[in-house]
C-alpha cells in the first residue's frame, strides 16, 4: 500500500518541481515618474505596474484586461461585481508582488 502510494505521488512532485523551476520570472524597469514596465525573464516587456497611492499598485498587462491593485499587505483588489482571474494573470500577479518587494 504505501508502495503504491509513493508511486502515484513521485511524479506529482516531480510534476511540480518542474512547474516551479520553469516559471518566469520578472523584473521592473522604471519607465516614469511612479511607473515600471513589467519585464519576463527573456526580457520582454508583458505589462506595467503603476504606483496610485503610497503601498499599493495598479497591475495592467500589455494587450490584457486590466487585473487590479495590489495593497502593501498583498492583497489584490478587482474591480467588477463578480471579478474572475486567468491562470496567467495569477501567476503574473505572484510574479509581480515578488517583484514589488525589490522597490522597498
């Protein structure tokens, strides 16, 4: 039994090692007064983060809908009644609360 059962959950993990290590990452490039273009790890620019009040962000991907705010305790604040979220606007919005933690 738990012969099985490390079978059946070693490629789960190995599964999810996989999915860690080939996340992109982001970087911040200052493009303006209280204004940073989202930059992926090839360097490409996928979105801009811009400061509207003191700790907190407005997250807007490039050719995307816009996602929210992001607050100083990291929290994300949608707009619309019944907001709903892309698994890449997720994973962007992880991305660039990491990257937030670099301009402090």
């Amino acid at each position: 039994m738990k012969r099985t059962v490390a079978l059946i959950f070693l490629p789960l993990f190995l599964l999810g090692l996989a999915s860690v290590s080939l996340a992109d990452e982001v970087t911040l490039k200052p493009s303006g007064e209280g204004q940073w273009a989202i930059l992926d790890s090839g360097g490409q620019e996928i979105g801009t983060l811009a400061k509207v009040e003191e700790g907190a962000y407005s997250i807007l991907p490039k050719g995307g809908q816009y996602i929210g705010i992001v607050r100083s305790d990291g929290n994300l604040q949608m707009t619309g009644r019944h907001p709903t979220m892309s698994p890449s606007q997720a994973q962007l919005y992880l991305d660039v609360l990491e990257a937030i933690k670099t301009l402090k």
